[in-house]
C-alpha cells in the first residue's frame, strides 16, 4: 500500500491507524532518509498503542521499552549499530519474538537477523510536492 500525506499531523494518524491494527508479535521496519518524519510516524505509532508517555530516539541507547499501551512496544533504532552481533547483547531476539510490538528504526542496516515476516515502513520526501508531503509505502513479508 501506499500512502501520501500532506502535514505532519496525516504521518502520525497513519502510524496510530498501523498501531491500532498491530497484534502481538508485530515487527514493524521504518526506513527512510534522515528528516523524512520517522519520528513523527513512531509518535504516532506509540498514540495508537494508547501510550502517552513522550517518545525519543533511542539512537544512543538502541532500544526502549514502553510497557503502558495494550501491547508492549519496543522502540529500537540502529543507526549506529557496527555490527548486527551487537544486536544479542541487548537481547534483540527476546524483544521480537514476544507478545509486543517492535518497531525498528533503520531495520534495512540489520535485514541478515531480521525474522521471515514484518512490515516494512518506508516514508519519502517529494519535494515538488511540497515540503510536508510525504509518501510512505507500506509492505508485508
């Protein structure tokens, strides 16, 4: 499927509506330039989970855990991961393969341990279409 939206306010509602449709074990991988919206689509995502808490990168700390939504979600970006096998030290595989809900910010720098099935989130600037449109493609595998 894909998706353009116009504000800033269209990327959230579409990461509350893809949240409101997650079930348990959901992997969701957000890939896009950096200043595309990933971050305005995650706060949305968390909105649909039903959690209020504020939403931050977690570039430096790899991952967060927010407990309160209907599903646990974990909030993962690895920008700056070298090497997937740092991945295990955070017990990446224990966080996917539970009853949350995973969203990887930059999962295209860790495809080699990603599991058979996620969705795949990618959103684009067009720029001749304004500043704030946004098309973002969404893919099941």
């Amino acid at each position: 499927m894909v998706y353009e939206t116009y504000q800033e306010r269209e990327t959230f509602e579409l990461g509350q509506n893809l949240a409101k449709a997650a079930k348990p074990g959901s992997i969701f991988v957000l890939e896009g330039d950096l200043g595309v919206g990933k971050t305005i689509f995650t706060k949305g995502f968390a909105a649909g989970l039903g959690i209020d808490e504020g939403i931050t990168s977690p570039t430096f700390t790899i991952v967060q855990v927010y407990e309160e939504g209907r599903l646990p979600f974990y909030h993962f970006d690895v920008y700056r991961i070298g090497d997937v096998e740092e991945m295990d030290e955070i017990g990446f595989e224990e966080y996917i393969y539970s009853n949350g809900v995973s969203l990887i910010e930059w999962g295209n720098l860790i495809e080699d341990i990603l599991p058979e099935h996620y969705t795949k989130v990618r959103i684009e600037k067009e720029l001749d279409k304004g500043f704030d449109f946004r098309r973002v493609t969404v893919c099941e595998y």
